[in-house]
C-alpha cells in the first residue's frame, strides 16, 4: 500500500441499491458498521490487486448469521468520475491478524461516485457467518496511488479503530489499517439476518393471512400524493422513520426499496406515468413479489 495524503471531501450517504425489510420472522438487521454517518476523507493510495475492508462482529448469541449485502462508500475530490469496475468484493472467516479463508467473493462490482453503493449477495445465497469477527474487503482492479482526483475507498477522518480497519498490501499481506496511518474508519457497512430463521414457517406451517396495504401509501396516511415519495426519500437518504408496511412503499413492485420508487410515483402522479401496481388504488393484499414484508398494515385497510 503506497502512503499519500487523503484528500477531503463530502459524501452523499445514498445508497445506490436498496432494499428494504424482509418478512418479520427473518427481519433484516439495521447496517453494521465500525462508522456512523458519512464518510468525509476519500485515500487514492492502492495499487491493482490490494484490498481494504472492515472486521466486523456481532453479539456471540446472534451466531449464525447471514449477510446479504455490503456497502461501501466510493468518492473522489470533483465527484465527477465515471462509473468504474473493481475486481471483487471479499467475506473472509476471521478477523485480524489473518482473515484467513474466502468464505464468499462477488467479482466485478461497479462504483458510482460519491455514493454509499450498496451489492446484493442474495442470488448467490447469502454468506453464512458462523462466529465472529470476520472480514469484508474490496479488491482494486486498477491502481489510484499519487492520482490525487481518481476516486476511491473513503474513511470518517474521525479516528482509526484498531483492529476494525484492515489493508491486504503488495508487497506486505494484511495489515491493521491504522498502523499504516490511516486516520478514520473505513465507510462499509453489512445488512444482515439470522441465518436459521426461514427454517420454521410461522403458525406451525400454515400459511399466513394476507395482508392488506396500499401500494404507494408510504407514511401509511391513507393516501397517495407528494408526501409519500417525500417520506420514503428520508427514510432511505436521511435518516427518517420506515413505514410498518415496508411493502406499500415499493411503488414500482420490483421486490426492493430504492429511488426509482419515489420517481415512479412522482411520475404517476404529475407527469402522467402509468399507475401503481395493484393493490392501488385500493387497498387490497400483495399480488406481486411481497419480498419486503408489512408488519403494521395500515388502519385505513382494516
């Protein structure tokens, strides 16, 4: 790893690929992270083949767990760069000093600039985690060292977590990333879900009462206009509070939470676009994917 002054910059704590909530019973878990907020201090300090990621943990009784996506923030100084390929994304066994064996690698995954990009790794499965700590790196596909606008891996610049921060270099192998100066906590998170808990079906195997909701509703008011797309954009960028019915706010029934939801009511409602996927604009149970799950239907569909 070639040590360069990190260059300071905001980063819009977006997130490129969303989804939202799972059924009750395997509730996806708030992100895990070593970092809270937006990442400020962007490093273009790597060279092709190295790697930079987080150790991770939680609780020993959450064991076995399943991490289904992996966010890392990626920002450079003018926030203009273009897309741009990696070789892979890395879930390793352990922690430091030695992360020890691939348990899982997403190869070629795409960065925007000045983004929280968020990879799914549920069409592969998931990767079961049975103890703890482990680590999540990615893997440079082109060298960014000296190229003082390239963009890059960006930290908090809020203090270095010993033992949370982790560089595989060339030459030199892994390393606790503070050693090697680095001055914040790299901005990468895991969502993740109980790995066991889609063993059982809920009701001894009976299968579950549909659920009413309206599509759209997101702030479940009754309602479908501007302040749906407005609450679901908090939500997502901002901070803001999730609807009970997680369901209702997937406007375009794609089976995930995003931006292009809002867009698409937004669209149907001033500009003409087609409508909202049934149930709209009545209430009525799910006729799509339903992957996102209501777990407080809204009153006005009782």
């Amino acid at each position: 790893m070639v040590q360069k002054i990190c260059i300071r910059l905001v980063v819009s704590v977006c997130c490129v690929l969303v989804s939202g909530q799972a059924w009750s019973q395997c509730e996806d878990q708030f992100p895990l992270s070593n970092t809270e907020g937006a990442g400020t201090v962007m490093c273009p300090c790597f060279v092709a083949g190295e790697e930079a990621g987080v150790v991770l943990d939680v609780p020993a009784e959450e064991y076995p767990i399943e991490i289904i996506r992996i966010g890392i923030a990626w920002g450079s100084v003018l926030g203009d760069t273009p897309n741009i390929l990696q070789s892979a994304l890395h879930v390793y066994e352990n922690g430091l000093p030695n992360p020890g064996e691939r348990l899982t690698t997403l190869e070629g995954p795409a960065f925007v600039d000045g983004f929280i990009n968020e990879f799914d790794l549920e069409e592969q499965g998931g990767v079961r985690i049975e103890s703890g700590p482990f680590t999540v790196t990615m893997e440079f596909m082109d060298a960014n060292a000296e190229m003082l606008t390239a963009a890059s891996m960006v930290h908090d610049g809020d203090g270095c977590q010993p033992g949370k921060n982790v560089v595989k270099a060339i030459p030199g192998g892994w390393s606790d990333a503070c050693a090697l100066g680095l001055s914040g906590d790299w901005v990468m998170h895991v969502i993740y879900r109980p790995a066991d808990c889609g063993d059982e079906e809920p009701g001894g195997g009976k299968e579950p009462a549909a659920t009413m909701f309206l599509r759209g509703d997101d702030n479940g008011d009754g309602n479908v206009d501007l302040s749906d797309p407005i609450f679901s954009l908090t939500h997502q960028f901002a901070g803001g509070p999730a609807a009970g019915c997680m369901e209702s706010m997937d406007s375009n029934d794609d089976g995930q939470l995003n931006i292009t939801d809002s867009i698409f009511t937004l669209t149907h409602l001033f500009a003409g676009g087609p409508g909202l996927p049934a149930p709209y604009p009545d209430c009525g149970s799910a006729t799509g994917r339903a992957d996102l799950g209501c777990e407080t239907p809204p009153g006005s569909c009782n």
